[in-house]
C-alpha cells in the first residue's frame, strides 16, 4: 500500500481509537482565526491535555483543552507517517504539512492535489466545543512542523528520552470546502496557527470512546 493509501486508513482508524495522555505543556494561538459562523479573532487554545496514540508507523497526536471527547472538545491534531524515518534523520528539520493525499475531507468531495513528496505530518485544529453545531474543523493547507522530538511508537517504552515528543509548528489553515477552482483559498478565509507542544507518553488506559 502507498503511503497515502497509509494515511488515509490511518486517519479512519485512528479516530476510533482512543489515546493515552501524557505529562506535557504548550500552546497554539493565532493572531486571527477564521471559521465561518464560529469565529473570527484572536485565538488561544491554552491546552492542558497531551495525547499519544501509536499505530505500526504512524502516530495520531492530540493537543486539547480539557480531557474529554474530540468531539466536544477544542483542540488540535496531528496526524504523522513515517515516524520511523522522521525519527533517523529529520528530527530538528522543518518538515511540510498539508491534507494528506488521496483524503476526501468531510463536506467535500474535492480530492487532494497528488503529489510526489507528500506531506507527512497532516494537521487538524477543531472548535467543537466552542463552535457546537457548526463545522469548527480547519484542516492545515500549508506550513511546516519541526520534531525535535518524536515518541518512538512503542507502547512498552522504559525510556523517558525515546517517550518524549517536542514539536514547533507554522501553518495555514482552512476549510477545504473553500477550495476554488484554481486551486488556491480566499486569503480572508485562512488562517495562520502557531504552536508549541511538549509531552511524554504515558501507558494507561485508552480514553473512553463515549461520555
């Protein structure tokens, strides 16, 4: 299987799973976010939970505020392949974010711009908390991540230093049901999205799937 066909099946499982929280700190702001409906300002999540959930080699990481449900929650999420390589030789390096390709986003049935580098870390910041019945879901178009840091992946890890996991990040972000024809968003409905995180994966229990 491709490694878009990996991504793909990755973000479908993942999101079934559940993850296990971590000690950690960080931050991720904007000086305006924009999502229809919801909003359109300054930004700060301010989260206080760190989430890890390795699968063979990908991983599906969790920034939120507050420890309950994706889906009634703030937060964002980063959905990264190739841990494995990125661990050998990029940790330190900017790597490109962006949708992963051959992924149809939910309300649109655009498909992604294929490309022969794609992107191995996809991101997802989503409002559902704050945004209740509307779509508070932006996806990352364009920017970069940097790992510092990166949890091996194994969930029997003893090591702290192989538990941890440290990223920066830069990225726009917008509702892929705003692509336009020439394949480019409106500038208006974009947004710019800073953020920090740092956190050791911790074994416990997978967080409950339901209230």
């Amino acid at each position: 299987m491709s490694r878009s066909g990996r991504a793909a099946v990755a973000l479908v499982s993942l999101a079934l799973l559940g993850c296990t929280a971590g000690e950690g700190e960080g931050w991720v702001r904007s000086e305006r976010l924009f999502i229809e409906d919801c909003w359109n300002g300054k930004f700060d999540l301010k989260p206080d939970f760190f989430a890890a959930n390795p699968s063979r080699d990908t991983q599906m990481i969790r920034v939120q505020r507050g420890d309950n449900i994706e889906e009634m929650s703030d937060g964002l999420m980063a959905v990264v392949t190739d841990v494995g390589a990125i661990r050998r030789g990029m940790l330190g390096q900017a790597l490109s974010v962006g949708l992963p390709v051959g992924v149809h986003p939910p309300g649109t049935g655009l498909p992604t711009t294929p490309s022969a580098d794609p992107p191995r870390v996809s991101l997802a910041l989503y409002l559902h908390d704050t945004c209740h019945g509307q779509n508070g879901t932006l996806y990352s178009i364009d920017g970069t991540i940097t790992f510092n840091a990166l949890f091996s992946g194994d969930r029997n890890e003893s090591s702290a230093d192989e538990r941890l996991t440290d990223a920066e990040f830069e990225a726009t972000f917008a509702d892929p049901r705003d692509l336009q024809p020439d394949g480019t968003y409106p500038p208006e409905r974009t947004s710019t999205v800073r953020g920090w995180f740092r956190f050791f994966f911790q074994r416990g229990q997978p967080a409950q799937p339901f209230p």
